[in-house]
C-alpha cells in the first residue's frame, strides 16, 4: 500500500492519459517523489526524537525529585532498610529529615543515597560527619553535627550497596560490626575517625571486590588488630589507611602488604609499628603514596622503600631512622615529595640517584644537622621545594644556592645561619615561600627581593638585620603589583621609626606580622589601605595614637587582630558596628575603658581575647557572656574560648562569675584584685 505522502506526490505531476512520456521526464517524476517523500519522513523523525527528549526529561526529574506523578524508583525493601538503619542511628542535627515512612516516599530521593538510575537499587551511601563541613579538621568536628548510635544489621539488605561512608562520626564504644564482612558488593569502604574501638574484625577480607579501605582511627589507638592476615584477601586494593591503629602484633604487616598487587596509596602512620625488615623481592609494581610515618622502627633506612619503581610520594616523618639515605642501583626517576623530617638522617653523601629526580619537594627538618650546607645539594637542580629547617645548620648561605633557580619553596628557618643575604637572592624568580627565620642572619635586607615576582610568602623573622630605611624593603616588594606577596613576617628584627606609607602598596597582603620591633607612631593611615587582610600583628611596638572606627573600614576580612603592647586609645561611637567578624582579639595596654566597648557584641566568633591592662573598669555586662555561649569548658583546653580579663571582675558578684566561668569558658586571668 502507497503511503499518502507517495499520492499527494503523484497527484501533483499525474499527466493526461494521451501525453508521450519520454525517459527524462520519468526520472525527474521520480527523483521528485522521492525528495517529498524523503522530506516528510524527516519531520516525522525530529517530532519524534523531540518528543522522546521531552519524556526522558521529565522522566529523570520525576525520579530524582521523588514526582509523586511518578512510581517509587527505589525498591520497598531496600527503603525499610534504611528506615530500620536510621531507627538505631542518632542523628542530632537531623541531616535524615527525609528519610521517611511516608507512603510514596522514594529512597532514591532521599540526602546521601545515591541509586541506579536504572534499576532502583541503592549502591552508595554518604553518611560521613563532615558533609555539611567539608574542609574540617576531623579532630575537630562539632559532635552535633555526627551521626552516633548502633549500626543495624539491615544494610545487608542492600545487595547491590557498593560504596559505604561513614567516616567523621561518633560511635564511641562501638566495634566495627563483624556484618560488613558480608557485604560482598562493596568496592569502597570509609569508617576513618568514627572512634570505633576494639580488634578489627578478620571478616573483611571477604570484600574480595574492595577498591578503598580507610579505617584510620584517632590518635588514641582506639582500634587494634592480632595480624594482618585477612588483608590478602583483598587483592583488588588501590587504597588502604589504617593509619592511628594498633599493629603492634602485626608483625606480618610488610609481607602482607606487599602482596596486594594492585595497592596504589598504602598509609600505615602512627600504627606502633616497630619492626621494618628488608624485602627480597618488592611486589609493590602499583603503589604511588607510602606513608609510615610515626613508627618507632630505630633502624637504617630500609633500602626497598627507594627501589619501588613508580613511587611519586614517601612519607617516613619521625621514624627514628639514622644513617644515611641508602644509595640504590636503579634508575628511580618518579619521586616527587620525600619527607625525612624528624630522624637523625646522615647527608654525607647525598646519593647520587637524588641527582635525577625532577621536581622534587625534600624536606629534611629536624635532623640534627650540623656545620656547613651540603654543597652537592647544587647537583639537585630538579629541586622544586627544599626544607633544612629546625637543623643546627651554622655557616653562611652558600652563593651556590642562589643558583637553584628552579626552587619554589626554600625553607632554612630555625638554623644558626650567619652572616649577610646576598643580592643573588633576586635570580631565584621561581621562588613562591621562602623563610629564613629564626637565624643569625645580620646586614641589609637585600632590595633584589623585589625581583621574586612569584614570592607570596616570606618570612625573615627573628634575625638582627640592620635596617636603616623600611620603606625601601617594603618599596621593592611592591615593585611585583597587585597580585605580589600575601604573607610577609618581620616579627623581632630590630627595625624602628614610624610604619612607612610605603606598606599600604602591598596591596595582595592577607597576612602581616611586624611585631616585637621599634616601629613608633600610628598605624591606621597605612594598615586602613590593605583591604585583603585576615592576619594583623603589630603586638609589642612603640605605637601610638587615636584609632577610629574609620581606620577600620576597608579591613573587611579581618579574622586575627593582635596589637597588645602599645599604646592606642580607641575611640568608636557606640552604635559602631566593625565590618569585620573577629576570631582573636588582643588589644592589652589599649585605652578602652572605663565602659565595656559595646561593639564587642557584634563579635560572635571570637575564640580568643585578651582585654588586660586597659582601663576597663565596669561590670562585665549580660551580653558578653551570650558572646561564649557555644563554648563549655570540656573543649575550652583544646578549641575553646580563651579570656584575659585582668582588672574587671572586681564589680561582680564571684558566686555569679564562677558559675557562668565553668559553663561557658575558660578563664585566663591576669592582676584579679578581689
């Protein structure tokens, strides 16, 4: 049958019977009937293609925001799983809201699940403690924002669950259930600081298809293990952090470990570990990241931690290692980061297969290192960060260090280094961070620092430069622009006379430090253009003046503001509110008094303040301990709120005062005259 497209056709060229056809005008009635025909079917095709698109669209936003025009996604026995999983789950700042029982309800929908779009089963689960706190340091997570309670065995429900975050939480006085080890799908496993506790059960090395395993504890060795034995199951490893837990048994731990073929980062720091034996043969073909970091070995280096092929990253920080770094046959080539820091590490010699590493950060801090530089450090011109701080280093800086022109990082603080920068410091123009701090270091400070237009922090703290013209240091450094320096620390080093106005050009400084020095006059003209500012020190200076709250204007992102021991008297109207949000506070020696600064109030993050010595002589108000009020005295000692208070408590009431203290904050205080 001919389609109506192919009759509409003919109907448009149909001849009377009696005309002669001749071939031409046949193949032009053809090719136009094919052209219509050809047309038509086009359109047909993008209607329906755009069609389909619309459906899968609104198809897809259906499911992923639980569409009641649509079915559940998630399958009804998966969803009374999680249901019963959250039953037994403390969750304080109910970040599982919608995780409910509702008829309807899809699964799929809910926060941290994640399912195939496919077939509706759940395969990840994120329930980690630092979710809404990405960037947190885990130690120092806030407790009402972690999930705590019991792990219900319903999430051997999931069959097909293939990723299980549950690290940053708080199930103290829980052992790691025995029933994960049943969970055969998973291919990534994360229950890092959670403080669980006890003998970490053998069943896990039934996870035959585990890509990541991170069980790394807290620094209280809460988790331990009798052997290792159970990790050779788990063939398909790329990660493995068992960081911060007990292997002091494991004395099986490297034969183990060095069986896993296909181990890509390998982190057993902190773990007691005391014995590190030599390999006959190295099996790690895989691993990139080592870190041993924190064991008491007491030993030589051993020499297969530098023989394995692709390694890009060593970490082996406070190992009681001595000797010399081992020299090696093969032609090791990939390391990028060897972190030596904390031995008692020989650099006589320096082997030779150092010479060829390319973009090398080395850091040999704190290792009792003496006399002069190692002048075959100059054959490691693939340098990119070299740390010799905290050494007992005492000769000059070598004019040939100043040809380490690929160098980004140079790190000598905390030496006994004498004698003059040279001006050669200038050609070093890859140089980023470069702290000299902490030495013997005397003479100018060289202005070919003002060639290092890559330089966002430096630090020549605690030297005895002699400096004639501060505004001439603080001229060249300015010489880069607006995206110069971010950090400059001058801290005790012997400079004197007013704060040059030359300072305010460092327009890029987040961070300065000029404390301990003689600088006199004001400051606010100066310090009132650097509009990037989070970290101020200008504690313990001869400095002087009235301060204004429009000194303060343009510093908006100001966090830390330290100024105790100088002479300032601040003079603010009392509905002043500052346009920053302070962190620490320390104005001691200021003129403030006798009235509480009402502007305090409106610092509502502040977790350290010192207010001795200023005239203040009022009552301390209501408001100020609303000011603390998320701070207890059980966390004060380690995050806590911190206060010097000197003379002003003597108008309250001690009964009152104590109380509140013990609630609220840590006190610190200094002259209390009762």
């Amino acid at each position: 049958m001919r389609s109506h497209a192919v009759e509409d056709g003919l109907e448009k060229v149909r001849l009377p019977s009696s005309t002669p056809l001749d071939c031409s005008l046949l193949i032009h009635i053809t090719c136009f009937i094919h052209l219509n025909f050809m047309e038509r079917s086009m359109r047909v095709v993008l209607l329906l293609i755009r069609f389909l698109a619309i459906a899968t669209i609104t198809f897809s936003i259906g499911l992923s925001n639980g569409n009641p025009g649509w079915p559940p996604l998630c399958k009804e026995s998966e969803r009374q799983a999680l249901l019963m999983f959250k039953q037994d789950l403390n969750d304080p700042a109910n970040q599982l809201a919608s995780w409910v029982a509702e008829e309807g309800s899809d699964c799929c929908s809910w926060t941290r699940v994640v399912c195939d779009h496919m077939t509706g089963h759940i395969q990840e689960l994120h329930l980690d403690g630092s979710y809404f706190h990405p960037y947190s340091d885990p130690f120092d997570l806030d407790s009402d924002s972690c999930f705590s309670g019991k792990i219900n065995p319903s999430l051997l429900s999931l069959k097909h669950l293939n990723y299980l975050d549950l690290s940053n939480n708080n199930f103290q006085g829980t052992q790691i259930p025995s029933f994960f080890g049943s969970m055969t799908s998973l291919t990534h496993l994360n229950l890092a600081y959670s403080e669980f506790y006890g003998i970490i059960p053998h069943k896990l090395g039934n996870l035959s298809s585990l890509r990541y395993l991170n069980l790394s504890s807290s620094n209280g060795f809460n988790l331990k293990v009798e052997n290792l034995q159970w990790i050779s199951g788990l063939s398909l490893l790329k990660h493995l952090d068992l960081s911060f837990v007990n292997l002091s048994k494991a004395s099986d731990w490297l034969q183990v470990t060095n069986m896993l073929p296909s181990l890509v980062e390998l982190d057993m720091s902190n773990c007691q570990l005391h014995q590190i034996t030599p390999l006959p043969t190295t099996n790690f073909t895989s691993l990139v990241v080592l870190d041993l970091s924190g064991n008491r070995f007491n030993s030589l280096m051993p020499m297969w931690v530098f023989s394995i092929k692709n390694l890009v990253s060593l970490r082996l920080i406070y190992c009681w290692f001595q000797g010399p770094i081992p020299s090696i046959s093969q032609n090791i080539t990939s390391l990028r980061e060897i972190d030596l820091s904390l031995n008692s590490i020989s650099l006589d010699p320096i082997p030779k297969w150092l010479f060829n590493q390319k973009d090398l950060a080395l850091s040999l801090e704190s290792n009792q290192l003496t006399g002069q530089l190692p002048s075959s450090i100059q054959n490691m011109t693939g340098l990119k960060v070299l740390n010799l701080g905290s050494n007992d280093f005492n000769s000059t800086i070598p004019e040939w260090l100043y040809s380490l022109n690929n160098l980004e990082s140079l790190l000598l603080s905390s030496n006994a280094l004498r004698g003059e920068i040279s001006s050669s410091i200038g050609n070093m123009t890859s140089l980023v961070n470069l702290h000299l701090d902490n030495n013997l270091l005397e003479g100018k400070i060289p202005n070919s620092l003002g060639h290092l237009c890559k330089l966002k922090d430096l630090d020549l703290s605690k030297n005895h430069f002699t400096v004639q013209r501060p505004s001439v240091i603080f001229e060249s450094l300015s010489r880069c622009g607006p995206n110069g320096i971010k950090s400059l620390s001058l801290r005790y080093t012997n400079i004197s006379g007013p704060i040059p106005m030359s300072l305010g050009n460092l327009s890029s400084l987040e961070k300065l430090d000029i404390s301990g020095n003689q600088f006199n006059g004001t400051f606010t003209e100066v310090i009132g253009q650097l509009k990037m500012l989070t970290d101020l020190d200008i504690s313990n200076n001869s400095l002087e003046d009235a301060v204004s709250e429009v000194s303060f204007s343009n510093l908006t992102k100001l966090k830390h503001f330290i100024a105790n021991g100088n002479s300032f008297t601040l003079k603010t109207s009392r509905d002043w509110v500052p346009p920053f949000q302070l962190e620490i506070l320390q104005l001691d020696s200021w003129h403030l008094g006798p009235e509480w600064p009402m502007w305090l109030r409106t610092q509502t993050q502040l977790t350290r303040l010192s207010l001795s010595c200023t005239g203040i002589s009022s009552t301390v108000p209501t408001w100020f301990w609303n000011l603390t009020s998320k701070v207890s005295l059980g966390v004060g000692f380690f995050t806590g709120f911190w206060i010097v208070l000197g003379s002003l408590l003597v108008n309250m009431p001690w009964s009152i005062l104590l109380s509140q203290l013990l609630n609220r904050i840590v006190l610190k205080m200094y002259h209390v005259w009762l």
